[in-house]
C-alpha cells in the first residue's frame, strides 16, 4: 500500500499510529509530499485523491481509500494485531467522538495557518477569531475529559487529540494552547514521551 504522507501533517500521523497498532506499519510505502521542504500535490496524489489532500492510501489494486478517519478504519480492518476502537459500544462511540472533534479542532488550526500565510492585506482578523474560538473550546472540552483518556493503552480518540495538540504547537507556538488546560496538559506530558506518540512526533 503506498501512502500520501508529510511528516509535518497531523492526519497522516494518525494513519501512521494506527499502523503501528495494528501491525502494519511494514506494508506501508511512504511517498513523502513535502521531500522538498514545500508541500507539493503530485499529478499522481490528485489522481489518487481529487482532492489533492493527505493521507490518501493507494491499494495494490488500484482503488484508493481517502480521509483519515477512513483510512485508519481501513488499516483497522486489516489488522494483524490491535485494534484503535475499544469492543464497548459506549467507549467505541466516545473514542469516535474525540476523533471527530480534534480533527475538527485540527481543520480549524490549518485554516488560521493557511490564512497566516496569505499576503496581510488579504488576511482576516474575523476569519481568524472564529477558527481560534473553535480552538478555544476545543482544548476546554478536551481539558473537561482528560481524566477518561488512557494512560497505557489507546485508541483513535487519544491518537488524533495528540496529533491536534502537536500541530496547534508547531504553528501557534506562541499561543501556548495547552497553558490553557491543565488537566489535557498532565494527560500529555504523561503519555508524549511512549514510543506511539514520540515516534509519530512531527520533526519540527
Ligand atoms: N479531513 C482530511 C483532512 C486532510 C487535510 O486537510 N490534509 C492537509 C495536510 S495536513 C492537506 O492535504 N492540505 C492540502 C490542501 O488542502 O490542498 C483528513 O482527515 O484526512
């Protein structure tokens, strides 16, 4: 399978903690976007996605599975190993929720980083403070549910609220987002440092 990745892109790091849990790892061929320091969509990602977005899996028959929470529920399918959904319905459904909410509070952070990069006159202040409250209340929800995340085993919902906080940290460094939540904050210092979040880690 090859995958569309960029190291620096939090939904290609959740493709690739769910390869690590479900033992796939060694099946994926990386085709690194960014090898040339700038993101550069090729004429074939835009045929493997219309898109032109990663991650996007490319499967040896030609058929390609596109968005993260779709490829990880295909990696999850294949599974030699672990799962990233819990067998409770409840957990399942509450780890999905997570997933849905910090991808959402992750497209938030890439439409202020995109935005930032626009020439000054074109930016938005307003644009900006709506993407930021998503944030904000984000990182509250996050801290409001720290004490139920896991500690030593971990699910997709874990795996996409650390790909979020990386990622607000590397393009808003100085807004310091988990200074605003002292129970997520604990969680994260806690597990960044085991080998499927230090090995995931985004090289800054
Ligand atoms: N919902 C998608 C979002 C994917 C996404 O926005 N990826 C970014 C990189 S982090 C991208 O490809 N951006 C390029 C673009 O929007 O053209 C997912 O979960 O995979």
């Amino acid at each position: 399978m090859k995958l569309y990745y960029a190291n620096l892109s939090p939904y290609t790091r959740k493709v690739i903690a769910t390869a690590m849990i479900t033992g796939l790892l060694d099946k994926l061929e990386i085709i690194d976007l960014m090898s040339t320091g700038k993101y550069i969509p090729t004429p074939e990602l835009k045929k493997a996605n219309p898109l032109g977005k990663i991650p996007a899996l490319l499967l040896a028959n030609g058929e390609t599975v596109v968005d993260s929470p779709v490829i990880c529920e295909y990696l999850d399918a294949k599974s030699i190993k672990g799962s990233i959904y819990p067998k409770d319905e409840d957990a399942y459904f509450f780890q999905r929720k997570l997933e849905a909410l910090a991808d959402g509070c992750t497209d938030a952070t890439l439409l202020r980083r995109y935005e930032s990069v626009r020439p000054p006159e074109l930016q938005s202040a307003e644009w900006d403070a709506k993407q930021k409250e998503k944030m904000a209340l984000s990182f509250q929800y996050f801290d409001s549910v720290a004490s139920r995340l896991g500690t030593s085993e971990f699910y997709i919902g874990e795996i996409s609220i650390v790909a979020m906080i990386d990622y607000a940290d590397i393009r808003f460094p100085q807004e310091n987002w988990l200074s605003t939540a002292p129970n997520l904050k604990k969680w994260y210092d806690l597990v960044k440092v085991l080998p499927l979040f230090s090995e995931t880690a985004p090289k800054k």
